[in-house]
C-alpha cells in the first residue's frame, strides 16, 4: 500500500539523547536540552512504515500534553507549559491532568476524540483529491474510554455528551459511537464506503467498573460475564469483540467464534488487499481471511495465543495460553496454574489444574517456548 496514516496514541521511544547520568524526566523532556525537537524523532511511525501521521506518545493520559505531526513536535516551544493535575476549564469542557508534565498551553482532553476525526477526514480528503486511484491505510486510535474520563460539553454537530448518561465512562462511550459514525459518513459522502475495508475493535478488556457502582445499576457491565477487566490475564482482560465491514464483499450479519488475535489483522489485511506481506515481517500473524468469508474454512487458522502481563519493577506477573476451549494461566512469582475450559465455563470459575496436570505441563511448555 503506498499511502498510509496513523492517528492517535504511539507509545514509543522519542529517541533523545539522555544526560550523562542517564536519568530523564517524563514529566521535562519537551525542554530537555538535549533533544532538538525540530528534528523527526526517531523509531516514530515513519519509522514504522506511516507516512503520515497525527499522535501523542501517551494518549490523554500522561506527558507530554502534546501532538506529534509527521514525527515532529506539532508545538512551538514557546507555546509549552508545565501543567499540575487538576482540572481546567477548556473552550470544549473540562479537561483533566491526571500525571503532571510539559504540554501544549491549550492541551484539551475533552477535545481529543473531536481532533482525530478531524485528522482523519483531512487525510482522506488530501488522499482522495492528490492520489484517487491508490489505497490508504488509516489507523485512528481512540481516546475514548481511557482515563481521565473528561467527556467534552458537546460534539462536533452540537449534541450533548457531557451528562447524557450515568458517568463520564459511559458519555465517552456515546461519544466515541458518534466518532465512528462520523467517520463512515465522511467515507460514504467521498464514494469511499464501498471498497474500504473498516475494522473497529479494541486492544483491551473494559474497565469494568465498581461492583453495584452507577454503571451496572444502569444496566452497562462492560465485560459482560467475563471475569477481569483491562489490565488483568482473565478473558475480561483480553477478549474483545471485532467487528469488520467491506461492503458487497464480505458477508453480513454473521459472526465468527474461532479464536483470533489482533496481530493477525496484518497478514489478514495483506490478504483482503491482494499484497504479499514483506520479507521478515508479520511472523506471528496468522490470516484469517479465508475464515471470514466462509465460516467453514478453518484450515491453518491460529491454534495458540498466547498473553503476558508484566510489571516494570517486579518482572512477569502471569501469563496465559489458550489453546481451543482451553485457556492456561501461570504466576510465576508463586508458580501457580489456573486452567479452565472457557467453552463451559467462561467466566473462569472453575479452576480444573489439579486434575489435568498432563495439559497443564503441556500448555505450559509451549507457553514457555513462545514468551519472551
């Protein structure tokens, strides 16, 4: 694909140069003297094969309170400040500094939503006029449902988010239907709709929410019966719904149940477009496109996947292999197994190690052999 695009949150290395002793604030690094950010950082997005690109290193949620265009600080320095957490009252509602650090003096986390779809139909719209007849590659990562939740005053065409339902949590969950929404009228309205491949997933569990908090006595459990949430190895953790759309080409209405993982989207994608994945690349993606279109085509789809849960103080806290209706867990730092069968139980309630020691010393050693 010659043209391509990333917008939203790119958690990578800006590649300064750090002091002598080695030690570099987060909260600093836009005045740190020994970056020079007029330069392009380096392992940015370009980097990564994007060129053209719209991010923060940190999404909403940390420092710095900046976006990045094309691998550049889209800030002059002089417009930087040093923000303390809080809450600031902003043209688009009250945004929120969780972590303190350097931004943009008008850094606004209620408008964030609002500037990637901004982002997103100015590409488009440079794409369709310069380069009609080559496709696109477009990824827009939300900053939807992340913390602080600071949902703006209103949307883009003047309806209300702020206040429409129970929580914060919930009104950015509004929003974020009105962003995609937004986003496929604008294909429709540029006679894009037809023949672009749109993927919507996430690459988390929910939140979850507090047990008998607000959201769940309104009726919304993100997770559903899945135990765990964001941030866990349980199947609330990790297991996500994906919805992909290709009108007239793929069929509509049905679902798919085999076991799938967003690294395969890569060598999915090359497939639906007819483009040979590059020498090297895409080496743990496996294709589920001829999977999509017949739901009896299961031949050399995934078998594994694997998951790790690390912290960067204490190591490796659990990890989990799921193997058909299987699913393994280990903590290493008590070498404790868990194993369940997520067919009939998908909750995780039941813990059935103790008598299947063989598959668990089966899963664990392919566990082993395919982690980091």
């Amino acid at each position: 694909m010659k043209i391509n695009i990333t917008i939203g949150k790119v958690p990578i290395k800006s590649g300064f140069t750090p002091p002598s002793n080695g030690a570099v604030k987060q909260d600093t690094m836009l005045s740190n003297p020994n970056h020079d950010w007029s330069k392009r950082m380096r392992r940015g997005p370009r980097d990564m094969g994007f060129k053209k690109s719209y991010f923060t290193l940190g999404g909403i949620q940390s420092c710095p309170y900046s976006f990045f265009r094309n691998d550049k600080l889209d800030t002059e320095m002089d417009n930087i400040k040093y923000w303390n957490p809080g809450k600031y009252n902003m043209p688009k509602g009250e945004s929120f500094i969780n972590k303190k650090g350097e931004g943009s003096k008008d850094w606004d986390s209620t408008d964030y939503n609002m500037k990637m779809v901004h982002e997103a139909k100015r590409f488009i719209k440079i794409h369709k006029k310069k380069k009609p007849n080559d496709p696109f590659f477009a990824y827009v990562a939300l900053g939807g449902v992340h913390i602080p939740h600071s949902p703006p005053r209103e949307y883009s065409d003047g309806s209300p988010i702020a206040g429409v339902y129970p929580t914060p949590h919930m009104d950015l969950l509004g929003e974020m239907d009105k962003v995609i929404g937004s986003l496929m009228t604008y294909l429709k309205r540029k006679g894009l709709l037809r023949n672009t491949i749109v993927i919507f997933t996430s690459d988390n569990g929910g939140l979850g929410g507090k047990k008998g908090g607000s959201e769940q006595k309104a009726g919304h459990v993100s997770n559903g019966p899945l135990r765990g949430h964001k941030g866990t190895i349980y199947e609330g953790g990790h297991h996500v719904p994906m919805t992909i759309r290709w009108k007239d080409h793929l069929p509509e209405g049905q679902t798919r149940s085999h076991l799938i993982g967003i690294n395969d989207l890569y060598s999915t994608i090359c497939d639906l477009a007819g483009v040979q994945v590059p020498p090297g690349q895409a080496q743990d993606s496996v294709s589920f496109a001829e999977y999509i279109f017949d739901e009896s085509n299961v031949n050399g789809l995934r078998e594994y996947l694997g998951t790790w849960r690390h912290n960067s103080k204490t190591g490796l806290l659990s990890h989990a292999l799921r193997k058909n209706k299987w699913k393994l867990i280990h903590f290493p730092q008590r070498d404790e197994f868990e194993l369940y069968d997520l067919e009939n139980d998908k909750s995780e309630s039941k813990n059935l190690a103790s008598s299947n020691s063989q598959l668990v010393q089966q899963m664990y050693q392919y566990l082993k052999s395919i982690g980091p």
